[in-house]
C-alpha cells in the first residue's frame, strides 16, 4: 500500500485524524516497535494538536504588528519631546549681553562741500647745498 506525504496545510483537526489512520494502517503490517507504537503515537497527536494554526499565527502576527506599530509611535513622541526639552534648555541657559555691552556703530562723518580742503602741496624742487 502507498502512502502519500502529508503537506503542511493539512494538519489541522482534520489533518491530525487522517495522520492517526495513515499511521495505524502502516502498524497493521506488524508490531516492528515492540508495542511502543501506540504510545508514539498518542505522543505526536498530543504533539500536533498543541501546535498553532495558520490562523493562529495570523492573529499572532497581527498583534505583533500593533506592537511594532505602537512601539515606533512611542519612539517617535520621545524624540520630538528630548528635542522640544533641549530647544528650552537652550533658550534658557543661553548667556544674555547687556544692553550696554551691545557693539555701538561706527559713524563716520563726512566734510561738507562748505569747509574748505587744504591747499595741496606742489611738488618742490630738491634744494642743493
């Protein structure tokens, strides 16, 4: 008799039935484990049972992602308040200049065309000793 794999998909409820009645027609063909069979395989059904589902890993997942989601937001808002708190800080602590330390401008005043310029000098020839 020829067994065909089971695939993945097919271990639920149903799925671990047909496992149970593809392994005992296997144990009818003689009693190759000493009697231990049946205890294996109450073993593995007790085994597959326990195991999660696809919707189980599904919802799993889902939560999962709400958490990551949740986490990135959390992340997010503390950034934005250590920045907001180091902004105040900043402001707080920055050194003030006086009023009267503050640089004056420079003013430069100019001859009115009314003032008279000094006469310019000629240039005069080297006197010789």
């Amino acid at each position: 008799m020829s067994v065909s794999p089971i695939k993945p998909d097919q271990l639920s409820d149903e799925g671990v039935r047909l496992l149970s009645r593809r392994m005992r027609s296997l144990d009818n063909g003689g009693d190759g484990g000493g009697g231990m069979d049946n205890e294996r395989i109450a073993k593995l059904e007790a085994t597959v049972s326990n195991l999660a589902t696809k919707a189980d890993l599904e919802k799993g997942l889902g939560e999962v992602r709400v958490d990551i989601e949740k986490a990135a937001n959390k992340l997010i808002m503390a950034f934005i308040a250590v920045a907001v708190a180091f902004g105040i800080v900043q402001k707080i602590t920055a050194p003030t200049v006086p009023q009267s330390a503050q640089l004056q401008p420079i003013v430069v005043q100019m001859p009115t065309p009314s003032q008279t310029a000094p006469a310019p000098v000629s240039p005069s020839s080297p006197s010789k000793p």
